[in-house]
C-alpha cells in the first residue's frame, strides 16, 4: 500500500508542477490573475525555474508506468497467490550474493531443461483428456530422467487408447504422492 501512496504523491507532486509551468492552479483552474507580460517566454531562467520543482522531486515517468504496470498485474492475484509471492521475496532476500548467484545459475538450468520438457508434454497431450494436461506436465517436470524414460519406453508400442489410460494411471498416481514429491524437487534445489 505505501508504493501506491508514493505513486499517487508523486503523481500529485507531477501534476502540480505542469500546472504551475501551464499557468493554473494545481486544482487545474487557470490563475485568477495572470499577467500579460508575464508569459513563460517573457522570464529570465531564474523566473521560470519559480515554477518549476526541483528534477530530483520530479519522478521518472518510466518508473511510475511501470510501478503502475506492475500493479495492475498484482492486483489480479488472489490473497494465497500474494501470500505465495511474499514468500518467494522474502526467501529472496535473505539470500547472501553468492547464493543467488547459484540460484540464477540453477534456474536458467532448469529453464533450458524445462524447454525440452514442454516439448516431450506437448507429444503426450494429444493422448489425455483435458483435465489432466496441467497434471501431466507437473508429472513431467518433477519425473526423474529414468522415469520419464521408462514412460516413454512403455508406451511406444501401445495404441493410441492404451498410451492414454497408461498415463492416465500415472497422472493420478503422481498426484497422489504430489507433496512428497514437490518437497524432493525443492530439497534438490536447495543443494
């Protein structure tokens, strides 16, 4: 909530100066008494900067657009999604220089090993119903080499019907060890 309060204060700070340098009241009414000779190009580069805040008080309209931006995204999110996402900051940050150096490398490793991943399911998909598809590619990235192989080996020879109640027995018996699961693919990245 503080970041929205400094987004609306500097946005007000924002407002404030270009109707000062415009000649209005920061309210947007033009001033009541304006002076003929007193125009913006009339006045010497002290005069105008009377109108002006100072550039450290003026925010980088980038940075509002994308505080903004990103706002709006969080505000999509349900109360266990922001939960969630505390969280993962706050694991963050606690990390030392060395080890986010080893968290980056971890993860661009498990972004290149999920890409092969997501092609294998994308092959597999065809066989489920849709309701099992997220199950599937969870299955799939949490599976070890050798599991994912022996799947693969077990189905080549099946028809169509049996590769599909196959993996259908194999999604649902993942998601039944899931949590077990999950907490070895995190003591993994952990190490």
């Amino acid at each position: 909530m503080g970041d929205f309060l400094k987004i609306s204060w500097l946005a007000a700070i924002l407002t404030t100066a270009v109707c000062l340098h415009a000649g209005e009241s920061s309210t947007g009414t033009p001033d009541a008494s304006p002076k003929e000779d007193d125009s913006i190009e009339s006045q010497s580069p002290a005069e105008e900067r009377e109108y002006l805040l100072p550039l450290e008080l003026i925010p980088d309209p980038t940075d509002l657009f994308a505080q903004l931006d990103q706002m709006s995204q969080l505000i999509q999110l349900t109360p266990d999604q922001l939960k969630q996402l505390r969280l993962t900051i706050a694991f963050l940050e606690k990390l030392s220089p060395e080890e986010r150096e080893n968290m980056r490398a971890k993860l661009a490793e498990i972004e290149e090993v999920s890409k092969a991943r997501k092609s294998e399911v994308r092959h597999l998909v065809p066989f489920l119903p849709p309701r099992y598809h997220s199950d599937l590619s969870q299955l799939w990235m949490a599976a070890s080499d050798d599991q994912r192989a022996k799947i693969m080996k077990d189905i080549e020879p099946m028809k169509n019907w049996d590769k599909g109640q196959y993996l259908i027995a194999r999604v649902e018996e993942f998601v039944s060890k899931r949590e077990a699961v999950y907490s070895q693919l995190i003591q993994s990245l952990e190490k």
